[in-house]
C-alpha cells in the first residue's frame, strides 16, 4: 500500500544551520508530494508540493525535489531561524481510484532551533 | 478568505459520554475531510465527503463514530460513547478544485 516514512525527530539546529528533512515514500503509479507544517497549537500548512517527477516545491526558503528515482522528497532550507521551529510532515495523495485525493502522512519530524 | 473553522477547540469528557465536532470547511470546497491526529503521529483520515455524500469511510470506527455533512457545507463529527483511547486531536480540511487540502485548527479531546 500507500506509505510514507520520514526521519525520527527530534531534529535540534542552531539558527543559520543548514536543514534537511529526509522523506521517502512507497506508492503505485504518480502521486501528488507535499511538505506540511504544524506550529504549536496549530493545524496543518501546506508548506509546498510537487505534483510530478523532477518537480521543485519552494516557499519560505524550504525546498523539496521529487525524485522519482528514489522514490524521495526530502525537505532543505539553507539557513534556519528560530520561527522555523514546528513538526514537518510529508504527505502523498493519490490523483486516481477509490482513495483519490486522500493524504497519507508520515509521522512527523519535530524541529527546534536554537537561537 | 476565511479559513477551515472548527469548534471547540478543546473538549474534555468522562469516558462514555457523547462528544461532537464541528467544521465549516472554505467557502466553495465541495471535499471535506476528518482527520484524527494522535500524540506524536500524522493524521489518519477518518471519512471524506464530497458535497454531502461520505465517499470514503472506511477508515471511520463505525460503532461509535458518525459523521454527517448536511446540505453539503458544515459538518459534525460524533463519538458515542467516547473512550479513553478516542483522546486525540481531530482535524477537518477542505478542497477544492486541484489537490491541496487547506486544514483547520483541530479540536483537542481528552477522555477521562
């Protein structure tokens, strides 16, 4: 079936490091990619998404590639700041059949910066 | 443009006693969704709806979950009886036309 496995958290960065999110995902034909996030006491955001293969999501300073190859879609930013502290989650849809449109999430990476 | 609203935002019950949830997804999506969120998880969905008809709700612990979607706008959510292990967070998100799904702020319950 459908999955999607992310990196354990919790991911601890000083302010200005470099981040990646590792993120992997099991699914048949072309699914849809997405990169949400959730600030404290808050819903879901869609940080960005990618729709096909070598598609490039950005917004924020947050980038994710779809890699078909490897069947991945790890999140990057070039230099965090402590505002970027929240849980990440990667998500797929399929964009046919019966489950069409459902996400299916990954648990969840939790990242805090340090100032 | 207003958001998914949910309300309330927070519940706490004794165990074996009724709750409701209830969503207004964004004006003009025909797709609603409930999602349950435990601690430290992503969410699972739980039912989806497209206008009033629930189109996929196989995931939805039918002998104590309901839902309906009246009229195809607001939707509730019900746990009868609640249990200890219902405590969670449980998400509503629409759609619209394309595939992105825009979230509300959950209601928070805890059964004790």
């Amino acid at each position: 079936g459908n999955s999607v496995t992310q990196m354990e958290g919790p991911v601890t960065l000083s302010e200005e490091a470099f981040l990646t999110i590792n993120c992997t995902y099991t699914a048949t034909g072309y699914p849809s990619l997405f990169w949400y996030v959730q600030y404290p006491g808050e819903g879901l955001q869609l940080l960005l998404k990618a729709t096909k293969a070598d598609d490039k999501g950005s917004n924020k300073g947050f980038e994710a590639t779809y890699r078909k190859e490897t069947t991945s879609f790890h999140l990057e930013k070039g230099s965090v700041q402590v505002s970027d502290s929240a849980v990440y989650f990667c998500a797929l849809t399929r964009d046919y059949g019966g489950s069409q449109g459902n996400l299916i999430f990954g648990k969840g990476t939790k990242l805090s910066v340090k100032p | 443009e207003a958001g998914v609203v949910q309300s309330p935002r927070y519940k706490i019950i004794e165990k074996k006693q009724p709750v409701a949830f209830w969503c207004n997804p964004i004006s003009g999506h025909n797709t609603l969704y409930w999602y349950l969120q435990n601690l430290g998880q992503g969410p699972e969905l739980l039912i989806r709806y497209e206008n009033e008809e629930a189109v996929d709700d196989s995931q939805l612990p039918k002998d104590r979950f309901s839902a309906e979607r009246l009229k195809g706008v607001d939707s509730t959510l019900k746990i009868q009886p609640a249990e200890l292990g219902d405590s969670a967070v449980y998400l509503c998100a629409s759609k619209g036309w394309g595939n992105t799904q825009y979230f509300g702020p959950g209601t928070r319950l805890t059964v004790l």
